[in-house]
C-alpha cells in the first residue's frame, strides 16, 4: 500500500511539474458554433503543445467583457459590436481573429407560421444584447421594410431563448446556433431566415486580445490565432469528431450540435478567419445609425497580423491543431 501510494503521489508530481511549465492561456467563451475553437483548443491542449489553453464559459457577453477588462481572461470570443464599444470606452482590444461564419438563425414561434418580418408587428423577437450583429440586421430589415416601431426587440442571453420561445413568453429569435437549432429540432420554432439570407458574411463572434498582452507575449499570441484558425480547417474536415467536443464542453447532445453544424450542410465557414477593418468599419457606420455609438472611429481595434500569419498547412489529426510538422 506504501509503494502505491508513492507511486501515486510521485506522478502527481511529474503532472504538476509539467503542466507549471506550460504557459497558461484563459479563453472566455459562448457555447456557439462561431466560438467552436475555445473548445477544440482546450481538449487538445490538454496533451498536446507548449500552451495550456483554458476555456472558460460565459452565459452572457457582459459578464465575459468585464472578465475581459478585468484581465481575468486572456482572450474573449466576443460578439462583434461589442468589441467597437469596448474600444470606444478606453479598452486598448484588438480583433485578432474572426469566429466561424454564417452559424446564426433567426426563428418564431411555430404556430404563428411566420413567413416574413410582417407576421411579427406587434410581437416580440429576442437578440443576443443590444451591442450584436443580430440587433443590427433586425433593425436593418425593420427600416427597409418601414415597420420601425411595430415589433418589440428585446435583449436575452442565449441560453434561455429555447425555453422563452418553448414556454410562450417569447414570439421569434435570432441568435447564434446551437440555440436555434433547439427549437427547430424540437419542433417548437420554424425557420424565418439564415443568417446568410439577411447578411452575407455575417461576423458572429470574434477573438479580442488586450494590446498588453500582445506586448508581452506576441508569440503566444501568434499561436492563439494561429491555432484558432487551423482547429476550424480542422472541424471543416473532421466534423464528427468535432461535434463530439462541442457537445462535451457545451452540455448538449450530440444529435442538437450534429444539426446545428450540418442543417443545411456546408453552412459554416470556416477560412474567412482573418479580420479586415472595412468589415468592422461597416458595423460601426450601422451602429452609429442606429444610436448604440456617438461616432464611427475603430482606429486601432483590428490587428490582422496574426491571422495573416498563421500557418496552415498540414492540418490532420487534432493534434497537428497547434503541434505544427514542417
């Protein structure tokens, strides 16, 4: 009994000992298909590379930026204006990297057999925060289609959309998946548009650093971003093994995260990772229009280099992720 239990303790020793030689990066995200990478970087990393990548899961965006200001967290995957804002308050972010694209979808009620923006005047439709690429796009197609004022849009945090719709307490929402994917499968919403439909290009969520840390530690960033972009290409071509570490890290089946990713297949994309200011730019001339911002300035928010940087070749198992072979 005495030999087991040095035995035991001893390579409780050798793990503690290698893990304190690991650097360790925090990543605050939302269990969404835009942020597939803090899981994937997280279950690799666990055996694999020279970083300990640390997710850490968040159930509203506010909380995860204050995490962020706070220097709690390393990196955030944030939803996109909400970096703008930041920046806009003082907070020296940067947007290093852009989450999967094209992976929201704006659903009602079932029984209100919705078909376009019309059947919802006078009903309530839920987005993810105020500062999202989803209340800007209902706020455009409310303009364009001259029903400002006739629809509610209310703020809800992700997670309880399903259950909100589910129990009657909400009409429609539009959010990132796997959280409309709940209703669909369940047969308690009905598709109103993709996301794709309403906004090409569409910039969910994105990964904001502090300039400090970029200061510091410029390497460990280049293998965040780096390793951020290849575990998509990865995900893209290994998606059943994806979905299963999704599903582990976000409490949800694997039949919801196999829909979510694969309805319709070839949704997502995965290889438009690297940030471009005309994009953000954009985001905040609509932010602005709509009074979330008083001006337009993102000088200095997005820093590309590291994306345009990161090497992409031979990407294979998921370790090859962030264990890159020349």
């Amino acid at each position: 009994m005495t030999v087991w239990v040095c035995f035991i303790s001893y390579m409780h020793f050798l793990l503690n000992t290698e893990t304190s030689k690991r650097q360790v990066v925090s990543l605050g995200y939302m269990p969404v298909v835009t942020n597939l990478a803090a899981p994937i970087l997280d279950h690799v990393s666990k055996t694999t590379g020279n970083i300990r990548y640390k997710a850490m899961k968040y159930s509203s965006f506010a909380e995860m930026a204050e995490s962020l200001r706070n220097g709690q967290i390393d990196a955030a995957f944030i939803i996109a204006p909400l970096s703008i804002v930041l920046r806009q308050q003082g907070e020296d972010v940067k947007v290093v990297y852009i989450g999967n694209r094209h992976e929201s979808t704006f659903v009602a009620k079932k029984s209100l057999a919705v078909k376009d923006l019309n059947d919802l005047i006078g009903k309530s439709v839920a987005v993810p925060m105020r500062y999202s690429g989803h209340n800007l796009s209902i706020l455009k197609l409310i303009e364009e289609k001259g029903l400002t004022g006739s629809i509610n849009v209310v703020e809800m945090n992700p997670p309880d959309m399903a259950a909100a719709l589910s129990s009657g307490a909400l009409d429609a929402y539009f959010v990132g998946e796997p959280f409309a994917a709940q209703t669909l499968k369940s047969g308690d919403a009905s598709l109103v548009n993709y996301v794709e439909d309403l906004w090409p290009g569409f910039i969910c969520n994105l990964m904001v650093v502090r300039q400090s840390f970029i200061d510091k530690e410029p390497d460990i960033v280049q293998q965040l971003v780096q390793s951020a972009a290849r575990s998509g290409l990865w995900a893209q071509k290994n998606s059943n093994a994806a979905i299963k570490i999704a599903s582990r890290y976000w409490n949800q089946s694997e039949s919801l995260v196999e829909y979510a990713m694969t309805t319709p297949r070839d949704r997502i994309v995965f290889n438009q990772f690297v940030p471009v200011v005309a994009e953000l730019q954009s985001m905040a001339d609509l932010m602005k229009k709509f009074n979330m911002i008083e001006n337009t300035d993102i000088s200095g928010l997005v820093d590309d280099q590291f994306a345009r940087s990161s090497i992409l070749e031979n990407i294979s198992t998921v370790e090859s992720i962030i264990s890159i072979n020349h």
